[in-house]
C-alpha cells in the first residue's frame, strides 16, 4: 500500500470508517486471489521437482504428487550415470544460443541504428520493407522448401541459428531506443572525422547497454527454448537441441531405453520411465530457473519499453 | 537530373547502406522470396520441378482444403480459441495488476510478479510435459485427486471435450505474468492526483478502482485487444502442438491452421493443398491486421502500427 503513494488515510476524516472497512475487504479479496493465482503459476513446477524425485514403484501406484511419497534420487542417478545423449544436446543448445544471440544482437543493433538516423534519406522506405513481413508471410511451406530444397540446410546446425537470427519487434524496440539518444553526439562525433560504422560500433553501442541486455536476452530465452525449426529440420541424433531432444525422450520412452541400453546401461526394465521423464524436464530447464531471479528484470523491462511505445 | 541525384544519395549514405545490406539480403530470401512462393498454391507440386517448375493445377488445391470440411474446422477453431484466450486472458491480467497495484506490499508484489511470470519462460515443450504430468490416465494428478475424492478417473487424452477448457488455462497461466506487467506498467502511470482528489471527495476503494484505474486503462487495453483481434487467425503452434501433438482423437476440437498446414505438409506430404491452406490463412490474417489497424488509428492516431 505504502508504494503506491496513495495516501492511506488519517487527514480524511469524513469518510474513514467506510474506507477503512472497503478497504479490509480488498484486501482480503486482493490477497487471496493473488495468493491463490500464485499458487496455480508455481503448483506444476512443484509438482515435476517432486515427481522426478519420487520412487518409481510409487508413481505407478499412486500417482504424480505434490510431496514425495517415497523419495528417491535414482532417476537423476541414470541420467547422469550415462549423460552423452542429454550433454551433446546441451552442446548444441549451448552453441546455437552463444552464436545466434550474439550474431543476432550485433545485426539487430546495426540495423536498428541505420532506421533511428534522422538524416539517413530511405529510413521510411526500410522500415516498411521490415515490417511489411510481419503483415503478410507466405505461410510455412514456400519456406520450408526454400530451406529444405533450395538452400539444402537439413541437419546442418545453421538452420537451428538462421531462422531466428532477425526479428522485426526487436528491430522496432531497439530502433525505438536509439532515436532516444541525442543526436548531437553523432553529429559531433561526425565533425571530428568519425565514419558511420566507426560512430555506431564506438559511441552507439557503449550507449545503448541497457535495451542490448534487454533485447540480448529476448533473443537468448528464444533460442534455448527453441525445439520448432529443430522439429521441422533436424533429423540427426546429434544435432538435436536439449528442447527437441526432451520432446522426443517424453513421447518416446523406448527412445530412452535404447540410448542407455546404447550407453552400455542397466537392465531395461529396472530403468524408470516416469520419473525420469520429469528428471529429464528438470536438467532440461535448471539453467533457465537458476538465472531467472537475476534476468528477470530485464524481461519486465523490455516488456515496459513494449508497452509504452505500443 | 533526377537520377545523378539518386546516386549522389547513393553513394552519401554508402556506409548506411552496407551496414542495413545483411539484414535485407536476410528479409529478402527468408521473408519475401517465399512470399513468392505462394504461387504454390496454385500447383501440383513436385520436387522435381520445385516450386517455379511444377505445373499449374488452377484452384484444385483449394478445391480439395474446403470441400473436405477441414477448411471450416480448423478456422473456426483458430479463431474461437483466440476470442476465448484474448477474453480470458485480458480479463484475468488487469485483475491481476490492479490487485497488486492496490492492496500488495512491496514483498508482496514483487514475490507475486516473480511467481506469475515464471511460466513464460519455459519453453513449450516443457508446458507438454507438465500437462501429462497432469492429465495421464493411470499417474496424472488429475485422476490421483478423482480417484482420492471416491471419483472415476477420467480419460482426458481420449476426449476432445475437456480440451477447449484445458487449453484456454494453459493459455492462461502462460501468458498471465507477461501481461499483468504490461497493465501494471499502465496503472502506474496513472496520475496519483487523481486518486488523491477522489479520496477527498469521499470515493470508497472500490469506486477508486471503477472510476478511475478502469477508465484509465482503456486505452491500453483497446490497442491491446485490437492487435491480438488482428491475430486472430494466427494459431500458437507451441502451444497446440505439444499438448495435443498427433493425437487424432482429439482434433475435432483442438485442430487449428497452423497444427492442420504443418501436418499435411510433413505426415501425409500433400504440399499443394497445405500451401493453399497457408495462403488462406495469409490472406485472412492480412485482412484482419488491416482491419484492426484500421480501428486503432480511429480511436488514438499515435498508437496505430502503421
């Protein structure tokens, strides 16, 4: 209530019986459904941490609960006991996110800069030709045939990094950022001999820190999560991205017991399917929970740049 | 005259140019070269002749799409599914926000803002293994509740009607986070001397919230529900496909465009027809964002996409 700045009573004495008993009653309802909607955003998450730390032998009789029944860390044990399979896909989604996030920063930031310069004549002209993509495409198979028939990208580790590298939101909020910085500084820089490049990669870039971090990480989050163009293009084991691989591994536990059978592993029928399944879920995410308390405000930020600017 | 003017321009922002030729080069074959591949649609492909050498077959594609139904099936899901989470979503997040505007502390607040946009970070494919943690028939907490109440467990991947409702709360609890920011950012910019002028004039809380945080979201909340109107053609491949996936059982319900032309074009290889279904779906969703945009420049100039 204090950070609101809203004044909470005291100099208004007329009506502050009324007031006082309205404003219980939000409160109660206001911290209830927040409290109850809080706990339907976590509940799911809670409940793959302790299934995945649940004895098989209990799932199978009792179901996926919210408390272990039985505790148990072997599913966690198989997969780290034979973890090529789920490593070389933590190399590629490792890979493709440091290479596309990167790549695909210093592009949309190049970009970007060229449309937010006042004096460049054809700005108008680009930024439609950018944002015309975003009303009309030509649907997904002209580009899938492009990609697959023409450019022959199948199971080539590019095509995980080409199809997201650019994005026409982020081009605009990045545009967005940099008409803010004052123009005066490239003009400056301009007398003093600077070239253009030189001018965005020295002055431009040091400035714009906060919307590269913002956006940088957009680009990172999609990435990482990315298991579309691996679906539509990768075929090869050892090109698959953790997300695609953990999507293969949930609709096919066979597919798991041949690659730790493959690994020289256990007896098939000790191996754990359930548990293992949401195990699986866990390593595939941890990195992205670890990170999300120190990220987050970056996000909310990008999302307040979005919102003012519409 | 003209003309040496254009290259005197030219070679003016030489440097400009050069630095913009990566991204067009990259919009041009990935964005405007399959738009010319629509002409597809009009063709009886194959990989022989690839799109530019394969034979015209006039409308047959199209033909085939609407006369085997799935045409209307697919539209009116995309689009019901989108009015459904665009009410229920808007709905559930301005609540969200003004309730944490209103009545939380700053622990509070920010714990809750933590929480809720969790689940936007997590990619779809978790969302799927999360919901069969949840809807399995023989271990899904679903049925472990039912069956501990003394109910029948229910067989929820066998039946298309429990979806629509599955759906519209995975939707929700997605997107819930993500746009409680965007109104909470709106309701702050606020102007608190209204507030304090309608504590003066006696307003109870709830008067405060109807009079003037309401009122005074309109405006975000009309360009909002606009450009997601503009979508509406526009499935969430993510989403629709990983809770639902190949599951034939469930289509009459779940089916829309996007799940429907990624289908035909890699499991049963009718190219031509999934083109048509694409440029279909191109089509309408280019009428609708123009509409939109239509009736957003009406109301507030400023916040029109173009």
């Amino acid at each position: 209530m204090s950070t609101t700045g809203i004044n909470t009573g005291g100099n208004v004495q007329m009506a502050a019986g009324k007031t006082q008993a309205d404003r219980r009653l939000l409160a109660v309802v206001g911290y209830l459904f927040l409290a109850l909607l809080a706990v339907f955003c976590i509940f799911p998450f809670l409940l793959v941490v302790s299934s995945s730390l649940t004895e098989e032998s209990k799932i199978i009789e009792d179901g996926f609960q919210l408390i272990p029944t039985a505790f148990s860390t072997e599913a966690y044990g198989i997969l780290f006991q034979f973890p090529d399979q789920m490593l070389k896909a933590y190399g590629v989604t490792i890979a493709v996110t440091a290479i596309g996030t990167l790549l695909g920063l210093f592009l949309t930031a190049m970009t970007a800069y060229v449309l937010a310069r006042k004096d460049f004549k054809w700005r108008g002209h680009f930024s439609f030709f950018f944002f015309f993509t975003t009303l009309f495409s030509g649907g997904l198979v002209p580009w899938y045939l492009l990609i697959v028939n023409d450019l022959e990208l199948k199971d080539r580790l590019i095509v995980l990094i080409l199809p997201m590298l650019l994005n026409v939101f982020y081009l605009i909020v990045m545009k967005t950022f940099m008409s803010s910085i004052p123009e005066a500084i490239t003009e400056s820089a301009k007398i003093d001999g600077a070239g253009d490049f030189r001018i965005f990669l020295q002055l431009i870039i040091p400035l714009s820190k906060p919307a590269l971090a913002t956006i940088g990480l957009f680009i990172a989050l999609g990435y990482w999560n990315d298991w579309y163009n691996a679906l539509l293009f990768i075929t090869n084991e050892n090109l698959m991205p953790l997300q695609y691989y953990l999507y293969k591994m949930l609709g096919n536990m066979d597919g798991i017991r041949k690659a730790m059978l493959g690994s020289g592993a256990v007896v098939t029928a000790s191996i754990p399917t359930e548990s293992l399944k949401m195990a699986m879920t866990i390593v595939a995410t941890g990195p992205i929970l670890l990170a999300y308390p120190f990220i987050q405000r970056y996000f909310v930020q990008g999302l307040t740049i979005g919102a003012v600017k519409g | 005259m003209n003309r040496h003017g254009f290259w005197r321009d030219v070679v003016k922002h030489r440097t400009l140019l050069l630095m913009l030729a990566p991204a067009v080069l990259y919009f041009i074959l990935f964005a405007y070269v399959p738009m010319a591949g629509i002409v597809l649609a009009f063709k009886q492909f194959n990989y022989a002749g690839g799109i530019f050498g394969s034979p015209w077959n006039g409308l047959d594609n199209f033909r085939f799409f609407f006369e085997s139904g799935d045409a209307w099936r697919v539209t009116r899901n995309t689009a019901l599914y989108n009015i459904a989470f665009i009410v229920v979503n808007n709905v559930l997040q301005i609540a969200a926000a003004i309730l944490l505007f209103e009545v939380a502390g700053k622990w509070f607040r920010k714990i809750t803002q933590t929480v809720l946009f969790l689940p936007y970070f997590i990619s779809w494919v978790v969302v799927g293994a999360i919901a069969y943690n949840l809807f399995n028939y023989d271990v899904g907490t679903v049925n472990v509740l039912l069956k501990a109440t003394g109910m029948e467990p229910v067989d929820i991947y066998n039946t298309a009607a429990y979806w629509p409702v599955i759906l519209v709360i995975v939707s929700a609890w997605k997107a819930v986070g993500y746009g409680t920011i965007m109104y909470l950012a709106a309701i702050t910019g606020i102007d608190t001397e209204m507030y304090e002028a309608a504590e003066i004039d006696g307003a109870n809380v709830f008067q405060r919230i109807l009079n003037i945080t309401i009122p005074n979201l309109y405006p975000t909340v009309i360009i909002l529900v606009l450009l997601a109107i503009g979508n509406i053609f526009r499935g969430d491949f993510g989403l629709f496909y990983n809770m639902v996936g190949n599951n034939g059982l469930l289509f009459s319900s779940t089916d829309v465009i996007d799940t429907f032309v990624f289908r035909s074009l890699t499991t049963s290889n009718e190219i031509g027809m999934s083109a048509a279904a694409g440029f279909y779906q191109s089509v309408l969703g280019f009428a609708t964002i123009m509409l939109a945009n239509w009736a957003v420049r009406k109301y507030d100039k400023d916040r029109a996409l173009f």
